[in-house]
C-alpha cells in the first residue's frame, strides 16, 4: 500500500469491535486483548454518537493535524504487536496497553514506533 493515511469504519458486531477493509481482504476483522477497550475509551471521549453502528478512524505512522492520540509500540506478542495509549480520562491521566494483531502488517511491513489516530463520527 502507497498510503500515509488509512481510514477504516470499525462497528459493533455481536458485542465486539470489528472492521471491514476490502483492500486488504479483511471482514470482521476483531480488535481485542485491550485494543477493545481502547476504542471503548476514544469514542466516549469524543462523544461520538451511536459509535456501535459504525465510526471512523483514522491512523498512520506519522502525525498528522487533528490526531488525538498516539499508540506506542512496546513489543511484539503472539505474532502481532502490544501498543500503549494515553487518554485524560475525569482530569486524570490513564496508560492502557492494547494488542493489535498480525493484520496490521497489511499496512505497514514493520510495527510502526508509533501509531497516530484520530476518531470522528462517520455521516
């Protein structure tokens, strides 16, 4: 892929976090091991309505305007890669780690350092 940007459209599906990305051959592809809850926490912060049904975000390995947080690479596990995050949560800073799977070396060859996303509702 020649892209510095990506935009995929994670949702809801049978209680987790998924998304679908034909260009790279994914369908329902799950965020889990805390990843979920990263997502969890980026939408409440950002008040995105109805999020479940569907939000974009958006993510590259360098920043970019309106980003709104970064995902630090810590290491690899069971063959993908361990990030952690930062979020103001209630005026208090909190670190979450979250584990993204091999898919992401659809994107990128190598784990990026350093993952910027941003999430904004999808119209």
């Amino acid at each position: 892929m020649n892209n510095a940007i990506f935009v995929i459209k994670p949702y809801k599906w049978n209680g987790m976090w998924v998304f679908d990305d034909e260009r790279v051959g994914l369908n329902k592809e799950p965020f889990v091991a805390g990843a979920d809850t990263m997502i969890d926490t980026a939408v409440q912060l950002k008040g995105i309505p109805n999020a479940e049904n569907g939000f974009l975000m958006v993510f590259s390995a360098g920043p970019f305007p309106d980003a709104d947080f970064d995902l630090v690479w810590l290491r690899e596990e069971g063959g993908g890669n361990v990030y952690k995050a930062r979020f103001e949560v209630e005026g208090e800073m909190q670190e979450m780690e979250g584990w993204l799977c091999p898919a992401l070396n659809l994107y990128y060859p190598d784990a990026p350092q350093k993952l910027y996303v941003q999430v904004r509702e999808a119209k």
